[in-house]
C-alpha cells in the first residue's frame, strides 16, 4: 500500500514538473487523459481516443517517463487503453494536506455570535478551450517534415507562418503537385500554433468543405453564423486545396470577403494548391490578385537524397526496422509522390509483418516488382484524354475545340504528349484524334518535352496524370 502510494507521488510530481512548461496546453489535452496505475514500471493509462494518446505520446509522455526513471529508478513502459476517461489527470486533485487547527478565544463577557450560514462559493470561470480543428493528423507536425532542396522555402515559410521565427507573409501561398507535402506543412502551422497557444481559434478547412459549409449557411439561413465563425471568430485560416473554388462564383464572392475580413485585421491566411495562382483556372481576378499579396512558395519533386531521408523519416515514426538498401530501393522506384512513397513503405511493412519475416531487399524487390506488373497499361486515345480532362476539370470537347485558353491550351498539349509517349500511334493519327493538324501535334509535343525538364509545374502536372493511367494515383 506504501510503496503504491509512494509511486502515486512520483507520477503526480512528473505531472506538475511537465505541466509548469506549458499549463495551458498541457491542460487541454491532459484534460482527456486518464491515470490508472503505475505497478512494476508499468504505467498505465487511459486516452480518450487515438488522436490525443497519440499527441501526448509525441508531446508529453517523454518527460514525464524520463522523470519518472529518475525518481523511481524503474524502467518505465506504457499500458494504454482507448475509451472510458472518468477521471482525467489535468482534473485530479493533488494529496490533501491535513488542516491546520486554530484555536478560538472565546470572550468571557459576551456569549459567542451564532454562526452565519456560510455563503456561497464564488469560483472563477475558467475561459473554455476552442474547439480543436478537426481532420488534423497528429504525426503532421514540423519534427516529421524532411525538408530537402526542393522544400526549403515552403518549410521556413510555414514555419515563419507558425511563429516559428522569421518573416511572416500573409497570406502564405503553398504549391506544388499531389502528395508532395503541402498538407503537412498546413497542420503542422496548426499543431504549432496550438502547441504556442490553445486559445487561438483556428479554422481548417478544405475548400470543397467550405463551399460546402457555404451552400448549408445558405440553405438553412444560418449566414450570420458562418460568417462570424471564419470573419469574427478566426484567428487563423487554413484552406487546403484552393483550386477546388474554381466556377465557383457565389462561393468565391463570399471567400472574396472573407479574406478581406481577416487581411484587414492582420490574421494569418495559408492556402495550399496544385498550382501557381496565376495558372488557376476559372479563378475571379481578384483573388488572383490577392493571393499574391504574400509569398507564393513551390513545393517541387524532392531530390533522391531527400527521398531516402523521408522514407527513414516514415520507418522511425512507424516504428519499422529498414535496411539502407530497401530506403534506396524505394526511393528509386517511386520518384514523385510522397504521399505514394510513404504508402509503399507502409504496405511493405504490414504484409512482411503479417508473413512473419524481415522488409530486407529480396521481399522489397519482389513485392515492388508485383505492384507494379499489376498496374493496368492505357491501350487507347480516349483513356488519356479523359485523365487529362480529369485531372484540369475540362471536358472532352475542350480538348478538340479551338480554343486557345492557355489552360485549355496546356492540357491538349500534355494528352498530346503523353499519347505519344505511351501509345504506338503516329502524328497524323493523333493529329486526327485531336481534330489538329500533324504539325501541331509535333509542336506540342516538343513544347511538354521541354517544358517537363524546365517547369516544376508541369511536371507534377505530368506525374500527376501518370499516376492516374497506371492506377498508382
């Protein structure tokens, strides 16, 4: 019974000691922690969901087992349970001391005063906690982020964006092609703000949920609502994937006024999108406009080196053993998403971990190998031309008019290009697929193979669709 409670003790002054950091934002997620014992070194504990077990095991967890070795001498391991928080630990009061006791002297002339019913306690209201954005991955944070070359600018923008330091540009422009880290570096502004400040109201939101959200304000009348909850009640707005506003015209006026709101009150405004402002199509000039009030900074296609790096990066976080040659092979083999690089480690992982057996280079080389005799090959014109129309919102007739909206024009030259590359078909074929004279198809062809080595954007524009036509995407 002595030695539990004197464990008790020990866990309680880890508590304080990691709490005197930083009360506030310690309290906001301990608020949703639960202590259940500590036996043998064994802590156990109780989170409410996965999300904040996985945040406190990131934020917290390592100072307070660190306190807990020194002052116990035990070797600390973690017990967790998901679900059924009752008493949470930033609510858990500390040891009672005993009362001191007051002797009272009584006045020998006068008889004592009956005592007063007490009155009532006057307790202070503590200022509530915003609600926590929601759809933030907790391991998208600054520490997970491989910064290379190609990411360098992006990576001290955002983090200039978060406080972290250096200039801060608002609005803050991020762009680059599909699984290239502009995700992650949006929350991780938001996990940095938060970790600063857990009062600071942040909205994150896609820009489909907010046309979304928009059309529902609109519908169920509730304008004032939304309004004041990205106008009034904003302290920083996130939008992930801007391009999506695109013909949109209703909701790009209100977005329109929203970002005046918030510019003309110096709030933070980060964006993320596949492309520059200035090639966003269907785009009202004025936002153009405005969205290069601030920095536009590129995320581009990261550099072998860095692959490695971010392939490590992902094992150590996911806890998977990898040799230096597997970490090589996956990043020769999947050279433009991130986000597929990372998946590939992933499934490489699980199903080694299902068959009992190492990720060492013979299993790499032949599951790679696997997925990629089973992507399914693109036999015809039309298959390309409806990735492309996909992939820049057109339609198929775009592509065979005589329009020469540089926005049309580009996606006719890259289904062009790629049905070159990919398909046995000559310039007079392709040319009468596309309605064009031969040569015109000779030109764009050219132009996108010069343009692939000099544009990051189209690039990651060509990537993008050959992920689609492979089913990699």
């Amino acid at each position: 019974m002595e030695q539990s409670k004197e464990l008790h003790r020990h866990w309680r002054a880890a508590v304080d000691y990691t709490r005197g950091r930083s009360p506030a934002t310690f309290d906001r997620w301990f608020s949703r922690i639960q202590f259940d014992d500590l036996t043998d070194g064994v802590l156990s504990l109780r989170a409410t969901d996965l999300f904040v077990r996985d945040w406190v095991c990131d934020h917290y967890l390592p100072s307070i087992v660190e306190h807990l070795r020194q002052a116990t001498g035990l070797s600390i391991q973690i017990a967790w349970t998901v679900g059924g928080v009752e008493r949470p630990v930033a609510s858990e009061p500390a040891e009672a001391e005993p009362a001191k006791k007051r002797a009272v002297r009584a006045s020998p002339k006068r008889p004592p005063a009956p005592a007063a019913p007490p009155a009532p306690a006057v307790v202070a209201a503590a200022p509530s906690l915003p609600p926590a954005p929601e759809g933030l991955n907790p391991k998208y944070t600054f520490g997970n982020f491989v910064v290379g070359p190609s990411k360098q600018l992006a990576h001290a923008a955002a983090l200039a964006a978060a406080g972290g330091g250096g200039r801060r540009y608002s609005p803050l422009f991020l762009c680059g092609g599909t699984g290239l880290g502009k995700t992650h570096l949006l929350q991780a502004i938001a996990h940095q703000v938060l970790a600063r400040d857990p009062h600071k109201r942040i909205a994150y939101v896609s820009a489909e949920r907010f046309t979304n959200e928009f059309i529902a304000a609109i519908q169920h009348k509730k304008m004032d609502e939304f309004r004041r909850r990205y106008r009034a009640e904003c302290d920083l707005l996130l939008v992930d994937d801007v391009q999506f506003l695109a013909g949109r015209e209703q909701t790009q006026e209100e977005f329109f006024h929203t970002f005046n709101a918030l510019h003309a009150l110096e709030k933070p405004i980060v964006f993320t999108s596949d492309t520059y402002p200035q090639r966003l199509e269907r785009m009202e000039e004025r936002l153009i406009s405005r969205f290069t009030w601030g920095l536009v900074a590129d995320v581009q296609v990261p550099e072998l080196e860095t692959r490695v790096a971010i392939v490590r990066k992902k094992a150590e976080v996911e806890g998977v053993w990898l040799e230096d040659e597997v970490a090589m092979l996956l990043a020769q083999s999947v050279r433009s998403n991130v986000r597929e690089l990372e998946g590939t480690l992933i499934r490489l992982a699980a199903k080694a971990s299902l068959l009992g057996r190492p990720v060492d280079l013979a299993f790499a080389r032949q599951e790679i190998a696997v997925v990629q005799a089973s992507r399914p090959a693109v036999t015809n014109v039309d298959e390309i031309q409806r990735a492309v129309c996909h992939h820049f919102q057109l339609r198929s007739a775009d592509l065979l008019s005589k329009d020469r909206h540089k926005g049309i024009a580009l996606a006719r030259h890259v289904a062009m290009y790629l049905c070159k590359q990919r398909l046995r078909v000559s310039f007079p074929e392709l040319g009468r697929a596309f309605c064009k004279d031969h040569t015109t198809v000779i030109s764009a062809v050219r132009k996108v193979t010069a343009l692939r080595e000099s544009d990051p954007q189209v690039r990651a524009h060509l990537d993008a669709i050959e992920r689609r036509l492979t089913g990699s995407g």
